[in-house]
C-alpha cells in the first residue's frame, strides 16, 4: 500500500485511477467481443486504440513532467539512481499498439482467423496489464517519495497542477 501524501502534491494517484478504469474496461470489452463478428470486432479494437493512445500520453507526460524533472534535481544534488532513467524504457506499449493496429488487418480475415487474434489480443492484454499495474504502484511507492524528499511543497503542488492539466488536454 503507498503511503498517502496530501492530494496537491500527489502526481500519480489521480491520474493512475484513471489508467486503471481504462484497464478494467478493456478486459469487460475484450470478454464481451464477438470476434466472429467483424463489425463488434472493429468497435472494440477503436476503443482499444484510443485507450493506448491514452496510456502512452500518460507515459509522455510523466517522461517530460516528472521523471525529467526528478533527474535534473537529483543530478543537481549529485545522486544516481538507475530506476529513474529506467522506468519507461521498455517498449511494452508500442508492441500493443502495434497489435491492435494488426486487428484491424485481421477484421478483413476468415472467422477463424479472427477468434485466433481474439486469443492473442487477450492473452496480449493480460501479459501487460500484469506489468503495467505493479508499474504503477512503483510510481506511487518508490518515485512519489523521491519527489517529497527532493522538491519542495510549492514545487510539487505546481508540479502536480501541471500533470493533471496535461492529463485534460486531450
Ligand atoms: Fe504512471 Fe508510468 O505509468
């Protein structure tokens, strides 16, 4: 459980609920999807889409609002911690992306191979999700601290303000 700070200053947990909505909707999407069915297929998948574009516009805005921005205080402060240039540096949305965009392509294909991707896209979405989740309860239990311990008040609460303004300019 991450320990709780003052929701001005908090950077993650707003936004992360909203991830986690996204993740629950896709697996109440993906079970109710008839992949036999081309048009219910080609539904979910846009959902789908906007919903990684969504996770990958999260990602950016914390790249540039808060891990940037926490490597260039601790570089100040003359400390090294691998995690923070770590973090994002796998390609795991990029990969779904790419899925998704493959079903669209396969929407065009026989029934058959169109339940065949239905099992690939779930299987797909539990693999991510099983590293996405604890990806962000990292961000919550690990960074949050950090950035209590190296900005100060005011700078977190304009911090905070800032990613969750970007957050809505979608
Ligand atoms: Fe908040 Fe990097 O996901």
């Amino acid at each position: 459980m991450a320990p709780k700070y003052p929701d001005e200053v908090d950077v993650f947990t707003v936004p992360h609920s909203r991830m986690k909505q996204l993740v629950q909707k896709y697996f109440d999407m993906v079970s109710s999807t008839n992949f036999r069915d081309a048009v219910c297929m080609t539904n979910m998948l846009e959902n789908l889409l906007h919903t990684f574009n969504e996770f990958k516009m999260h990602e950016q805005i914390e790249n540039h609002f808060i891990m940037k921005r926490l490597k260039e205080k601790m570089n100040a402060l003359h400390i090294r911690d691998a995690k923070v240039c770590n973090c994002h540096s796998d390609n795991r949305l990029t990969e779904m992306l790419t899925l998704v965009l493959e079903g669209y392509r396969c929407a065009q294909c026989s029934e058959q191979d169109r339940e065949k991707y239905g099992d690939t896209l779930r299987q797909a979405l539990e693999e991510f999700t099983q590293v996405f989740i604890p990806h962000m309860e990292e961000e919550e239990e690990v960074f949050q601290p950090m950035l209590v311990e190296y900005f100060t008040y005011d700078e977190l609460k304009e911090l905070k303000a800032k990613v969750i303004q970007k957050h809505l300019e979608k």
